[in-house]
C-alpha cells in the first residue's frame, strides 16, 4: 500500500514539476525588453499584432473639448459646487442663498444626457429650500425661469465654443 502512494506521489510530483518549467531550457537570446520580445515573436509567427486594426480615427473625449460641459462650468462658476462628475455627466451646486434672504436657498442640478448641443441632452433641476428655523426646513423642486434661463445660457455658450474650436481646426 506504501509503495503505490509512494509511486502515484511522485508521477503527481513530475507531473506538476515538468509541467511549470522547472526542467525547460530558456533561450537566452529572447529579449527583456516587452516591445522587443512582442516585435520577435509577430516576426517569427508566435503572436499577433492589433496595430492596425483601430483605423487611427479615434475621437479621445476630455472634459476641455466638450463644449456642453465647459459652457455648464463657465455658467455655474458663481456658485459653490459640490458634485462635478464628467464621467457621470452633472453638476450640483452648494445650496446658495442672495444676502437679501438668509432663510431661502437654490440648489442646480445640471445633467448632461448626451455631449451633442441640443435642449433635449441637457437637463437642469433647480430645488429650492426654505426654513424657518435652523432645524424646520422644506425643499422641493420649483420651475422657475431660472431652470429655462440657464439652459439657455448653457446651449448658447456651447454652440460659441463649438463654433470657436471648429474655426481653429
């Protein structure tokens, strides 16, 4: 009984040796460097290349070359914000009051559904907070012309970015 654990151990043991590379010669002209190595082995068939597969049109989208989100920054930029997502596509501002009312705040929710110039990509949101004490406060979503206002400001000043950065190009 000994002996066949002994055997079957050590055909598991060369198995799981031979099989990591322990007994493989290397080839000491491969070189170290990644580009080289993968330049070799396209050259001798061992790899393939997704070089040229692309087409080289690719369109990088950075937070600088959108027009609908710079516009919405340089519109907003009076207000303290809280929440800038490019990536997520909004803005959300501090609650900001006038000097005129200490117990009435706004609070803009700017969402960019889609990076076109079009009312339809943009959405605004404006709440509105109102207290009486410093623990009794409502907030509720208002339509007031801001909400237009600056929807309007944002598409308007996009549409001057988009016009400057085609003129440049």
């Amino acid at each position: 009984m000994k002996k066949t654990r002994f055997i079957i151990f050590t055909c598991i043991l060369f198995f799981f040796l031979n099989n990591c590379g322990l007994y493989k010669k290397v080839d000491s002209s491969v070189p170290i460097q990644g580009e080289e190595r993968a330049r070799k082995n396209i050259e001798e068939g061992r790899g393939i290349s997704l070089k040229n597969l692309r087409g080289g049109s690719t369109n990088y989208e950075f937070s600088s070359s959108n027009p609908m989100w710079r516009a919405g920054l340089e519109i907003l930029d009076f207000l303290p914000l809280t929440t800038v997502d490019y990536s997520g596509g909004i803005i959300i501002t501090d609650w900001y009051s006038s000097q005129n009312s200490t117990n009435e705040s706004i609070k803009i929710t700017v969402r960019f559904l889609n990076n076109e110039i079009a009312t339809s990509n943009i959405k605004v949101i404006v709440h509105s907070r109102i207290c009486k004490n410093s623990s009794d406060c409502s907030i509720k979503e208002i339509n007031s012309s801001i909400k237009s206002e600056l929807t309007k400001s944002i598409l308007k000043k996009a549409a001057q970015y988009q016009a400057e950065s085609k003129k440049n190009n």
